[in-house]
C-alpha cells in the first residue's frame, strides 16, 4: 500500500498530511507551497465570467440563510472544477473552522489547485493551514514507517528528502535534524521551555495527545464528540445538537455511525477482495499459459524442424534421383558415340584397304592382268562411293549437350506458399438474411464463412418448428442449404457452426424462418404409377388403360389441416376414380384404398363409398359428372379424413386416428381426368354442418 502513502507533490511518505474537499491529499508543507494569490487562481474554464459574478453575488446572503442552506450537500463540485463550501465558516470534520470561503468573495486572499484533479479551493489570509488534517492517514504512515524501520526525516531541511532527524519538538510537532535544530530552534529563550523528545518517541506522544484531543468537541471544551450529523457529516457533542445548525438534522450515535460505515467499508473490501483474488488467479493462469506457451513452442519448432528435415531429405533423395537420371542419359549417349565411333572406323578401315589396293592394283602394267580385275574394282568403288552416305551418317547419332532442363518453378513456388494456418476451431459464421427464405414447405438458409479461420465443413442444424430440440440436416462445405420435407405453418428456427480437424467452432445466431400457411403443389410423375399421362404443368392426369393406377401429390403432409380440390375435366365411362391420400410406398397398380397404405372415397354417376385395406363402407348417394369437383380435407390437428362434392360433404368423417405422412392420392383409369387445384382454404365449420 505504499503509493497510497506517498505526496503527490513531493513524492514521499506524507508528513502533516491534510484533506482537501475533493478527498485527496497533500503534504501540509506541500499545500501551503501550492497556494497562490486568489487573484491569480485558474478561473473556471466551463461556466462563462458572468455566471461567476452572478454566482459571488448570489453567495453574499448566505450567511443569513445558511439554516436552509446547511440542508445541501456541504461540498458543491461544479463542472468547473472550484471546490465551493455551503457553508463560509465549516468544512467537512470541522464545524467550526475558518476560512473555506465562495469563490470570489474579496475576502478570499489565497486559492489552492489540487494536483490531482485540478479542482481550485479558496481560503483567507490562513490558506492552507485552515485545512483539516487527516489523522488516520498520520496514524497508518507511522505505523507504516514503524513496520519498516524507516527513518523520520527533518521537516526543514532545504533538500528533500531532508536529513535524518533527531529530535521531534513536542510543542512545535517539527521534526529536526543537528544542523537545523541549531538554527531553527536554539535552546533558549521563549523556545527554551519547548521538550524535545528522540523522533519514535515524540510521534507516539503527539498521538497519545491528539487522540485524546480529537475526542473533545473544538467548539465546546471538556465535550466529548458523542453523536455525528448526518447531513453536515461532522461530528458534535451534546451541547451542538441545541445549534441551530444542527436542529432539523438527522443525528446518530457517533459510533453507531463509526461501525456502520466501517461494516459497509468491510463489505465493499469483502467485494473488491473478491475481484483481487480472482484477478490473482487470474495472472496465475496467465502465468501457467505462458509456461504451457513456452512448452507448447519448443514441441512446435521440433515438429517443424523435423518437417522441414524431412522435406530436405526429401529433396536430397530427389536430387539423387535426377543425378542418376542425368548419369544414364550421359552413358547412353556416350555407348551410342562409341558405337558410331566403331562403326566409322570400320568403315573407313574397309574403304582404306580398297583404297590402298586400287592404287597397288593401278600401277600394274600388265594390260591383261590389270584388265582382269579391272571392271570388278571399278565396280566396287562405284558402289562404296554411291553406298556411302547410306552407311556412313554425316551427322552424330545423339547430341553432345545436356537435353534436359530441370523444371523447379512449381516446387519452388510450393516453398515460398510453406507456411503456418491457424488451426484452431473456426468462429461462428455469419447468416446472410437476405439471402435465407422459405417456400411451401421448404427453407433455404445461407451463410458466409467465418473471415480468419480456417474451415472444412459447416453443420446446419434445425429445431422441430415448435420450439424443440435441434436436429442437424446439413454437413457439407456448402454455404448455402435448402431443407424440403417441413411442416406447413411452422416457424422452424435455424443455426449453422463451422468445423474443422481441431474441433466445431461457436454456433452463429438464430434464424426464424415460417413456412406457407396453405400448401401448393403438383402431381409427381416420378411418385405416379405406370401408363399415366400428366399435363405439361403436372397439375392434370389421366390413364389410357383399364386398370386404376395411383398418381401422388409432390408433398407429404404430418400436420396441420389441409385442403385440395380435384376438377372431373372428363368421365366418359362406367368407372369409379379414387380419391383420397396415402402412404408413399402404397400400391401404384391398383385402386387407391385397395392396400392399407391408402385412404380413398371411390365414386361413380350416383353414389360413393369410403374404402381402406379393401374395406369398402359408408354409402352416400350423389356422384359425379365431367364439371364436378371433388374435396379432400386433412385435418392433421384432429388425424382425420373428409371429402367433399360440389362443395358439399359427401357423407359423414370417412377415417379417424391418422397418424403419420400422407400424399395427396388419386386413381384413374380409361375414360377418367381430372386436375388439381391447391392452396385453397379449409372449408369453415359452418360449412360441414
């Protein structure tokens, strides 16, 4: 706690500290050298001049008011940095002290800036001296400098700090050294009667003395301070409750208020003590990370080392291996000018000796023995010569230069790219709303990948529509992502986080996203069975054979209520179109409702039946004509199934406890088509009544 002990002037362990009103502190020494004329103080730089004379006006009758007044803060610290009393003849802990003063009032004669937060005081002729004095901070210092064996210093000393004192002056309270005792204060005179006591000694007893004197009350003697104002925020003793001053305040037990403010000041320690241990442990596990970072690095640059090692040989045994490459192709090349070589000189060798025996065979002069051999040698000269550019090459068979040129650019520029990545689980990524919709029963979500991480896959997750557990549908490398098969009029929430081989980054904030209310839809030829015929918008299907075929919707419904129409385009024969729902794995070949995967009301010119797993019930009169149409209501909410005709129910609830995924379902055969019609609305309760 040092720095809490030392002058923000003078830089040492505080002598005579006194408080100023903003609660700092400073030297006595150190304030009275601060104060200056308070014509020459820092005027306000925040309230404009005429403010400040309306204000020293303002302050002239306080005094006659000062029993309102008195019920204000006892500090006013304005924007401008003055230090002003409520009241011009009390300070905080001293109710009857002279001298704090309103600025500018012509009796104000010095003025003090605090270093610390340059807000200015004013006083009279006294300055600095009318300050209180901090007696705590006196006690701590000299327990403090008793704890470390510290040197008191002398008070008058030129240079600070001073020499080592000697003798503490008990009436003076002046610390002195040899040299300024001698001059400062000589043995004699009306100073001879002072006592001078060894420094530890003299401190004790100054605050045995001002112990003992703080408990009195300074405006009536033998009154000890009993009670403390709680608006004045001074102590007083019986005798000051009947002041005035103090009349209409709230007054408390002196110390009642001194353990209630020391269990308040233990409790806010209580807080901070907590902060400072977890910010201990805090710089402890800072402290471990840097060990566990230097551990980390020296494991790391062995890693890359070795890495780089391995690359080296790497290249040594491929360089290696281009040596012998070059190696061969130079033995090659020289066995094949050897072998030219060979072939030349034999050649020349043969053609020498030809040569050599012409000549011989020329200088022969009998006519008839030269005549005998003659056509022959002219013969074989003939043909050497006319041979020779077949037998003998005019050029090398190989090239006497290296053809090989060693291509290090991609290699080269593979170890300029030698660098780290960071590898670390990647941060959240970021939903690109725009870029997100929801069609039918489908959503589509977009992302952007995270800016500074590196990635190998993202995972989509969605809850159930309802508000439940996320399930994940997507983990890929994409950043975009369509999601088919939802339910219709649900808000699906949607979440995306990024991965890599480290571990799965932070999930990115939440999407809501609503599918369609109603559904729309066509006919699916790849769901349908064989031999239909669908229109170019899938939305129209028909049968050239005798036999039902089932044609299914494009979407499976698991909730919600759901409502479709089917137009009779034409009926031109004795047969009976299914309508209904179903599974999607039901018979195709069939009748729809003959298997258990299908629910259908099957109808003719005059009447319909309900019918599932080849269970047929549930006759009603009324059929259909080419013009008709036919309603199929799925009300998910309740798992039951009705039908409508023109409109109108066609007999009573066909089918109840369904559970599951349904696809809109019709069979048709030879003579029958008909057109789908949807998002339309259920038909009302009224209507079914």
């Amino acid at each position: 706690m040092e720095d809490e002990l030392r002058c923000p002037v003078c830089k040492q362990l505080f002598n005579n500290p006194v408080l100023l009103p903003c609660y700092h502190t400073l030297c006595l020494n150190c304030a009275v050298h601060l104060q200056q004329s308070a014509s020459s103080a820092h005027q306000p730089t925040s309230q404009p001049p005429s403010e400040t004379s309306d204000t020293a006006q303002s302050t002239e009758g306080a005094s006659a008011d000062y029993q309102e007044v008195d019920k204000l803060s006892i500090l006013s610290e304005t924007d401008s940095g003055v230090v002003c009393n409520s009241r011009p003849n009390s300070y905080v802990g001293t109710p009857n002290m002279q001298g704090l003063l309103f600025p500018p009032l012509a009796t104000s004669a010095l003025s003090l800036a605090c270093p610390v937060c340059q807000k200015v005081v004013y006083f009279d002729e006294n300055g600095a001296h009318n300050l209180p004095k901090y007696r705590a901070m006196q006690n701590i210092v000299d327990k403090y400098g008793e704890l470390k064996n510290l040197t008191l210093k002398c008070q008058l000393c030129a240079e600070q700090p001073g020499q080592d004192a000697t003798v503490l002056c008990e009436q003076c309270e002046v610390l002195y050294c040899d040299s300024c005792r001698e001059n400062c204060h000589p043995p004699r005179g009306p100073l001879a009667k002072h006592t001078l006591l060894e420094p530890l000694a003299g401190k004790a007893s100054l605050r045995t003395r001002g112990k003992t004197k703080d408990l009195q009350c300074a405006e009536h003697e033998d009154e000890p301070l009993s009670m403390y104002c709680m608006v004045c925020k001074v102590p007083v003793c019986a005798i000051c409750l009947h002041d005035t001053r103090h009349t209409s305040h709230d007054v408390q037990a002196i110390n009642t208020m001194c353990k209630a403010q020391k269990t308040e000041l233990s409790q806010n320690l209580q807080q901070l003590s907590e902060r400072a241990r977890s910010t201990t442990e805090f710089i402890q596990r800072l402290k471990s990370m840097t060990d566990k970072l230097n551990e980390n690095c020296v494991e790391f640059e062995e890693v890359v080392i070795s890495q780089c090692d391995a690359l080296i040989e790497a290249i040594e045994a491929r360089k290696q291996q281009l040596l012998e490459y070059i190696r061969q192709d130079k033995e090659i090349k020289v066995r094949v000018l050897k072998e030219q070589v060979a072939t030349c000189t034999c050649k020349l060798q043969h053609t020498t000796g030809l040569l050599q025996f012409c000549i011989e065979a020329l200088k022969e002069t009998d006519s008839a023995a030269f005549l005998q051999v003659g056509s022959m040698l002219i013969n074989r000269v003939a043909n050497v010569d006319i041979t020779w550019h077949k037998d003998m090459t005019a050029s090398p068979r190989v090239s006497s230069q290296c053809d090989l040129t060693l291509d290090d650019k991609s290699v080269a520029r593979a170890i300029d790219q030698l660098n780290f990545i960071q590898m670390k689980p990647p941060s959240a990524p970021s939903i690109i709303p725009e870029e997100c919709s929801a069609e039918n029963n489908s959503v589509t979500v977009a992302w952007q990948p995270p800016p500074t991480s590196y990635v190998e896959g993202y995972v989509l997750e969605l809850d159930d529509g309802s508000g439940g557990e996320f399930r994940e549908v997507y983990c890929g490398k994409e950043t975009i992502c369509t999601v088919d098969g939802l339910h219709f009029n649900s808000m699906y929430n949607a979440r995306v986080k990024a991965f890599n081989s480290t571990g799965e980054g932070e999930y990115s904030e939440l999407i809501g996203l609503q599918t369609a209310e109603v559904a729309w839809f066509t006919f699916d030829p790849c769901l349908g069975g064989p031999d239909l015929s669908f229109s170019e918008d899938n939305c129209s299907v028909s049968c050239e054979g005798y036999e039902h075929r089932v044609a299914l919707g494009s979407v499976g419904f698991s909730r919600g209520v759901h409502y479709w129409e089917f137009t009779v385009d034409r009926y031109d024969a004795d047969t009976d179109p299914s309508f209904g729902v179903a599974r999607i794995d039901c018979i195709k070949d069939q009748m729809l409702g003959k298997d258990d995967k299908g629910w259908s009301m099957y109808i003719d010119k005059q009447r319909s039946w309900f019918m599932h797993a080849n269970i047929h019930d549930q006759r009603s009169e009324g059929g259909i004509q080419p013009g008709s149409t036919v309603g199929v209501l799925l009300d998910l909410d309740r798992h039951q199934l009705s039908f409508y005709v023109n409109e109108e129910p066609q007999g009573p609830i066909a089918f109840q406890d369904l559970y599951g995924v349904f696809y809109p379902a019709v069979s048709v055969n030879r003579g029958v088509s008909v057109t789908l019609h949807t998002a339309l609305d259920p038909p009302s309760e009224s209507d079914d009544t």
